[in-house]
C-alpha cells in the first residue's frame, strides 16, 4: 500500500472550494486537511511515498460519465470503442468512472444481455465501469429479470420510445416497466423520442430525394421529444416510477421535465456537450471536400443537434444553471466515418447513430466556467457528484472526502488543450466531432482508486485496473 500527497492544491467539491491538502492511503482518501500538510507536529510530506505538487491547480474528484456506449452493435455495426480505448480515453480526459448500457434484445434473457456485457469489459478497463440494463423487449420475463437486478449492482435500466424494430418499447410495454420501476426503486431511464412518427418523416423526407445527413435533425423533430418526453411524465406519474430522461436536447423537452419538478415529481434530466455546443445548422448541414453534404454524417445522433436560431443551446445552459438539467455525460457511442458512417451514404436513415465524446467531457464542461455559465462547484457537480448520487455511487465516488475512492484529477486552469483527431484524441475513431477546439485548462494528472493513471507523461495506467462497479439504489429522489 503506498501513500500519496497530494499539496497545494483548490480542492474543488459540489459544496464549494478550499485550499487543502489530499491524502491518499492504498485506494482511499484518508485525509482532506489545511494546507502545510502537517498533523499532530508530523510533516507529512516526509513521511508519505509521493508528493504531488497541485498548486495554482484544481484537484477534483475523477468525473464520472453515466452515458456511454463501448462495443454496441448498433445501426448495422459495433460502436468503434471497445471498454479498452474507450476507457483509455476516459482516462485521458479525466474521467475515472463510466456507467455503460447493458444491453437486452426483444426476445433475449436479460441475464445474457448482463453477462456479454460483463464479458466485454471484464478484464478490460482503464477506470471503474457500472452497468445500466437496457431492456428493449418487455415482456412477462424481462419484467421478472428485473426484481434480480438490484442484486447484481445494477439499479437503472432504458427504455426507447424511439426505434422502432430494435430496441422500442409501446405505451404498454413503458406502463408495465414502469411498475416495476415503481415497485422496486430502480430508476427508469428514458430516451424520449416518438419513434413511430419519426420513421414516417423520415421516410417521407428519403422519398422526395432529403437524403443527405442534416435531414436525419429534421425528422426527429423537437415535437417529437416534447411530446415523448411528456408522456414519459405521465405515465411515470400514474405509476410513482423514478424516471431520468436521457439526451435531452430541446428546449421545449427541458420545459416539461421543469414542470414536471415544479409539481414535486422525481423527474431529472441529462444533457450531454453536443446539445450545448453543436447545431443542426453548423454540424448536421456542414459540407467538406473530402465528403460533400455526407460530413454531417459524423454528427448524427439521437436525439439530434437542434437549431440554433431556435434558441435550444442555451435553454440547455440555463436548465443546467437552474437545475431543471442535473448531469452531463456524453452518450459516448462512436463510429468511424470510413465503413461505418459510411454505410448512411445516399440515405441518413442507414447512418449509425452516434458522436465519441468521452475524453472531452471534463475539458468542454470545463469551459461553461470560463465563459461565466456555470460555477466551479457546479461544473463539478454535474459530471461527478450528482451522477454519483443518482446512480448509487455517492461515498465512493463524486466527492473529494476522508472515505472516497482516491479517484481524483488535477486540473490546470492555466493549460490548454486542443481537441482534435491528429492532436489529442485517443478514442479509437476516424475523426472527431469536436476538432479545433481549443481548451482553456488541461487534465494534467489522473488517479484511479489510489494508481496514477495519467501524468505528465500521458497514460500510464492499466487494462484491468477497473474494477466493476457494483451499484446501490439512488441517493438522489425525492
Ligand atoms: O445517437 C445515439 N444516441 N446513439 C446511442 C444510442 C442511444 O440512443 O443512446
Ligand atoms: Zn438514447
Ligand atoms: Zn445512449
Ligand atoms: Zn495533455
């Protein structure tokens, strides 16, 4: 067991600021004390095996992305990340913890889903990975499967109202999950987008030659997420269940999910970095000269970029400020443009869904603090402490405190990151959705449960240092 101080440093937690000093003992933080590292006459720093130097830096807990996809087979393919790359590249980006989506098919035992999904990261990942279950056919044995998942850590699961054919569920099926949802306090997690009319649009949009990618944003139309989104509240308010609604993207959805909060409901709200810096106009109709009017193939996703004029943007900054948004992660589902994007060409429908984000999160949020949108505290709070409150993690993760998991990030304000492909991207992608932009601040050292993962010199971590993440119910509902 080996001892780290970390000195120096503004400790950054949900609750506010403070200069401290970090103590770390084996895979725990013992120690949050006044700078001077100094207790009961002992100078700590003599006597612990590594000193790490934090001033003029922020040390907060490792972010925690409760949205990601590794390995999904999804729109004809497997998203590009495996739980290795993809949680390398947490690593690079300071996240130190990732909830991923187990995946259940119509007609499939949920234990299978469960146990290929632990198969695929078992062994495999860079920082600490929990599951969520996603049940795409429910049915008299799913809804059965359910009552063990609290046992097996796992106490979320999505359902789609989008997808018709692959992973969609029916007003009926929702009703019945959510009793569940109700009934044994796992959190229903929601990806809101009337899917049925949306298949009808999009098909309208392909016949009269709307073929290219920025036509996938027109389909899915903000209607269509509002009126989800509402319904979602509905039924989850005849039933009692907990519900999170993921990827929330247009403003008038944020609306309802205020509402609903307004009227004392347990309702909360995700968003993720695309909604809150790309549109449908800049990203899904750009155009190049390596892929014509196809490049906005790399940012389709669901639900989509929305309009800026429409204002959509910054509803999802100000919801975030206000707290009618509560998390950010980033719906990490990546595919390359070349074989994969590719397979979308003449026909948007076809087009994987899906952007790679999860190296970016910390530095993009971190941004919302540069321009004056949200406050350190909160930027820390919305990519770690609520997520680790809402989804059963609170006390091992999300907080720099005496007990904690020493998972724990160094961030330097005065750094500088550029975002990009051929600069700073470790996600196993073809591209990024986020090249050019340049970063104000820097992940400059990582630790994940007491090892140091990255440090000055890049990645020095593991694969199967992380550990599977065996969750408990939510500390987040009312
Ligand atoms: O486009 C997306 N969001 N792909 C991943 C699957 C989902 O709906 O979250
Ligand atoms: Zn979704
Ligand atoms: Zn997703
Ligand atoms: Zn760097």
């Amino acid at each position: 067991m080996s001892t780290t101080l970390i000195t120096g440093g503004t400790v950054v937690n949900a609750t506010g600021t403070a200069t401290a000093d970090v103590l770390v003992d084996g895979e725990n933080i013992v120690a949050v004390l006044a700078p001077g590292s100094a207790l009961l006459g002992v100078d700590l720093a003599q006597n612990v095996d590594a000193v790490v130097d934090a001033t003029g830096k922020y040390v907060i807990p490792g972010g925690i992305d409760a949205h990601t996809h590794m390995e999904l087979p999804f729109g004809g393919t497997n998203a590009s990340d495996t739980f290795e790359t993809g949680t390398r590249a947490a690593a690079w980006g300071g996240t130190t913890s990732i909830i991923d989506f187990a995946v259940q098919r119509y007609g499939e035992r949920v234990e299978d889903g469960l146990a290929s999904w632990h198969a695929k990261a078992a062994g495999n990942c860079a920082v600490d990975y929990g599951f969520h279950q996603i049940i795409g056919g429910v049915d008299e044995f799913s809804l059965k499967a359910m009552d063990s998942l609290i046992d097996e850590g796992i106490t979320s699961f999505k359902l789609f109202m989008a997808y018709p054919g692959v992973f969609y569920s029916d007003d009926a099926q929702i009703l019945k999950a959510m009793q569940k949802s109700a009934e044994t306090g796992l959190v229903t997690m929601m990806h809101a987008e009337n899917g049925p009319a949306i298949d009808v649009l999009a098909q309208q949009l392909y016949e009269t030659g709307k073929t290219s990618p920025y036509f996938h944003g027109i389909a899915r139309a903000w209607q269509m997420e509002e009126e989800a989104t509402h319904r979602a509240i509905m039924i989850a308010d005849l039933t009692g269940a907990p519900l999170y609604v993921v990827h929330v993207s247009a403003k008038q959805a944020v609306e309802q999910i205020a509402a609903a909060r307004d009227r004392g409901r347990n309702v909360f709200g995700e968003t993720c970095p695309q909604y809150l810096y790309l549109s449908l106009e800049e990203q899904l109709g750009a155009s190049s000269p390596e892929w014509g009017d196809f490049e906005g193939a790399k940012w389709v996703c669901s639900t989509p970029l929305r309009s800026r004029p429409e204002g959509h943007q910054d509803a999802m900054w100000q919801a975030l400020r206000t707290n009618d948004l509560q998390m950010v992660s980033t719906d990490h589902c990546p595919f390359c443009m070349k074989e994969q994007k590719e397979l979308g060409r003449g026909d948007f429908r076809a087009i994987p869904n899906g952007i790679g984000s999860i190296e970016h999160r910390m530095d993009l949020m971190y941004q919302g603090v540069v321009t004056g949108q949200i406050s350190l505290p909160r930027w820390v709070e919305l990519t770690s402490t609520t997520p680790a409150r809402m989804f059963g993690l609170y006390g091992r993760k999300g907080a720099v405190q005496p007990g904690a998991d020493a998972d724990l990030v160094i961030y330097d304000p005065s750094g500088h990151t550029s975002i990009g492909y051929e600069k700073t991207h470790h996600m196993n992608m073809d591209h990024s959705a986020w090249e050019g932009y340049e970063i104000d601040g820097h992940v400059d050292w990582v630790m994940s449960r007491g090892s140091v993962i990255v440090d000055e010199s890049g990645y020095v971590g593991s694969k199967g240092h992380g550990q599977f993440l065996k969750r408990d119910l939510s500390q987040y509902l009312l």
